[in-house]
C-alpha cells in the first residue's frame, strides 16, 4: 500500500497562523537539502526574516513573493522601526494587494498621518491597527483615519495608540468619542505605559451589519 | 521510540509503521489517530493485533526522524491527564523540539507529511525562531541552498527595502 497519493493534497490544514502550502509540495522532496520544509515554516517568519528571504534565491524570493497570506499581517518592530519610512511602509503593505488586515508599528516615529491613511485607504478591510510609540501620529490623524474605514464599511476590531499627557488626553476625549460612534460596539481601556498612556480599543462583537 | 517498538500487548489494535530503511515501528490506535493522515488510511483500511496494517513511509522519513514523530503522538495520546499534567506536555513538547538543524528540519517535514499539525506548528515555530535575524548568508547555509541569482536579478533585489539591511 502506498500512503503517499492521499497526503500531498491534505497533510497540513486547520492551523493557524495561515500557512502557505498549497499542494505544490513533493512528499519526496526536502529531506536531503532542507527546502521542503521552507514552505511550512514561511507563515511563523517575522517581518525581518521574510525580507531576508526574498534575497536567498530564486525559490525563496519566488515563494515569499507568491503567497499574498504572508503580507497581510504586518509587524514593524525594532530595530526596523527608526528606518520605516512612509514610502517603505507603502511599498510592504502593497505586498497584501489591498487585503491587509493587521497593521503594527512599534515605535515608528518617522511614520506620518498621511503615510498610514494612504495604507488604510488602499487596505480598507484592516480590522487591527496598533501603532504605540509612532510619535509622528497625531490623535486627529487616527481619528480621520478611523473615520475613513467607517464611511468605507471597515470592520475595526482594534486599536491601540499612546496619548501622551495632559494635553494629548484632551484631544483624545474627542477622540474617544468619535471611535465609539465609528465603530459602534467598543470597549474602550486606557493602560498607563512607561511612556505615557495607551489607549486601547477593542470592538466587542464582530456583528455583520 | 522504544515503546513504539514493542511488542503488541493484549488484543488492542496496532498499526506498523515502516520506513524507507527498514524499520518498523509498532504502534496503538491512538498513538497513529494524532497522524490525521495516518486515521484517515485507517479508517479506510483498518487493522488488528493480530494482523496489524503496515504502512511504508517515503524515504524522506528515516527512522530517527519517524521515532521523533512517535515519540510525540504516544505522549500527546496518553494527553495530560497522565505524567504530571498539561505542564509536563508542554515541558515535553518544548524539550522534543531542542534538535539540531537537520532533524529539525527533517520533522518539520514529516509533521507535514503526516498531518500532526500541532507537532509541525511546534516544529515550524522553532525553526522560525533559529533563524531570526539570521543574515541572508546565514539562511542560505541553514537551509543548504546558494544564490542562483543573475546579477541582474541581484541588483534589482539590492534595490528592495534596501533600509531593512542597513
């Protein structure tokens, strides 16, 4: 009895997060130089690590290029932080061909209102956007933006941002209420950071509407 | 891998496992259904104590690498009810996955290829982690592969979020 035609098809489903196989991997294939595995691992790969494999060789570039899954979840953490520009964020978010649905920026100072509403615009069905520490960021700016997927029927599910000071927290008052008419069911939480406070938003219940 | 290659004990279903180099691996029911590929050949087959299934497996999956894969679902059948609980299963499923670079690889493949998917996402997960923040010199070595890159090609990649390499 041979095992392998019912395998290749159906061996790896129902995981999370979204893996990046599709059938076109050989059951015979990868034991010897270790690249039948590179497919499998691709949706555990960071940021960093899926840029360095599009200059490994042809097979990676091709397969991380291929597989429009990876992109749709993005994460911009230290050290890249400092050197995201708009642009650069332009060009990774592109890669999800307007099927984005993540967005986290960690600290991306140089990362302007018009930077990310150009994203959310492209990208209307993100449903997370944490941009702690992206000081660049005004609190008008998130508001504009979440107000822009509302009018196009986005589904914001969360949303975190820092507010710094007293000031800033005014401004955010505003900004609280106009998050809880843009996104109906919210549940609204300020943590205290080191850095100041994070606002973070929560949409409870994801009710189609 | 020992227990998987004892001898069947009482009247409880076994199914042998064959790989490409020769060996045989006996094993019960519930250790082979956390293979969905294994209870899928199964459940169509079947198989007894007396006259256990023997399934051969590709050449990819040697025998060291198959008793890894045992090792895991004969734990992860007996669950964590037994041997200390959730903490020890995942104490073990941490210490299982401490390999070096080609088994590693070689599970993550035959996790693949049996359909254990908590096992590959173990294994998947660990290989992400050995390589971060690996250069791209240093994942080529890791994964065995060379640049076949056409210095056009190259240039035209260097010119790719040139600000992620700085």
């Amino acid at each position: 009895m041979q095992p392998s035609p019912l395998l290749a098809e159906d061996a790896v489903v129902d995981r999370s997060p979204p893996p990046s196989h599709d059938g076109c991997r050989n059951p015979d294939a990868g034991s010897s130089d270790g690249t039948g595995a590179l497919l499998l691992v691709l949706g555990y790969l960071r940021l960093p690590e899926l840029l360095t494999f599009q200059r490994v060789s042809r097979l990676f570039r091709d397969a991380v290029a291929g597989d429009g899954l990876l992109w749709r979840r993005v994460t911009v953490q230290r050290p890249l932080s400092g050197r995201l520009t708009d642009d650069a964020l332009l060009r990774i978010t592109s890669r999800a061909e307007g099927k984005l649905e993540s967005l986290a920026l960690m600290d991306c100072w140089k990362i302007t209102d018009d930077g990310l509403m150009q994203v959310v615009d492209r990208n209307p069905s993100i449903t997370k956007l944490h941009v702690p520490g992206c000081t660049f960021l005004t609190a008008n700016g998130i508001v504009r933006i979440v107000q822009r997927l509302y009018e196009r029927k986005g589904n914001m599910k969360s949303l975190q941002i820092h507010v710094y000071g007293i000031h800033k927290l005014i401004i955010s008052f505003y900004l609280w209420t106009t998050l809880v008419v843009s996104m109906k069911t919210v549940l609204l939480v300020c943590v205290q950071t080191g850095l100041g406070f994070t606002l973070v938003v929560f949409k409870q219940d994801p009710v189609e509407t | 891998m020992s227990e998987g290659t004892k001898e069947p004990d009482g009247g409880e279903e076994k199914v042998v496992l064959k790989t490409h180099d020769g060996q045989e691996f006996t094993v019960d029911m519930a250790t082979a259904n956390q293979s969905g590929t294994l209870k899928n050949l199964l459940s169509e087959v079947g198989s007894s104590s007396n006259n256990p299934q023997v399934i051969p497996l590709p050449s990819s999956i040697t025998s060291r690498v198959l008793g890894k894969v045992v090792e895991y679902c004969q734990r992860h059948a007996a669950g964590g009810g037994r041997r200390g609980g959730m903490q020890a299963l995942e104490q073990f499923d941490e210490e299982l996955v401490e390999l070096d670079k080609d088994m590693l690889l070689d599970v993550t493949y035959a996790a693949a290829f049996l359909d254990v998917p908590r096992l590959l996402d173990l294994t998947s997960q660990a290989v992400a982690d050995a390589i971060k923040n690996m250069s791209v010199e240093e994942v080529r070595h890791y994964f065995g592969v060379v640049s076949d890159f056409t210095e056009e090609e190259e240039k035209v990649i260097r010119s790719e979020c040139p600000w992620a390499f700085e």
